[in-house]
C-alpha cells in the first residue's frame, strides 16, 4: 500500500497496479477501523497548514464516514 497525494506519483502507482491511497481516504479509513473518532479536526489542520485538499473531496470523505 502506498499513501500518496501527489497527481504524478498516483498514476506511476496506477501503471503499475500498485494499491494507492491518498491523505484523505486514509483518514476515512482510519474512523471506520475505528482508530479515530472524527476525520474532520485532522482535515481541518492539513487545509490550514497549507496541505490543497478539494472542498469537494473533504465533503464526500466526510459524508462517507457519517460526518
């Protein structure tokens, strides 16, 4: 598994079948295993540090894991 968000590094991973994940997804994931109780507060601080993640993206994310 690779935890990418970078557009490039993403489609070298699809060319080679490899299993991707961005920041995001991950953090969904991680509240559904119940490793986290809320994804949203660690959204929240990748946008203000700077880190572009979609409005788009975040909301689907969000909606997904009952948020």
């Amino acid at each position: 598994m690779l935890l990418l968000d970078d557009l490039r590094a993403r489609r070298l991973a699809a060319r080679l079948n490899l299993r991707r994940m961005g920041t995001v997804a991950l953090l969904a994931a991680a509240k559904r295993a119940r490793f986290i109780d809320r994804p949203k507060p660690q959204l929240e601080a990748l946008v203000t540090n700077n880190s572009y993640l979609g409005q788009g993206l975040i909301e689907a994310a969000l909606r997904d894991v009952g948020e």
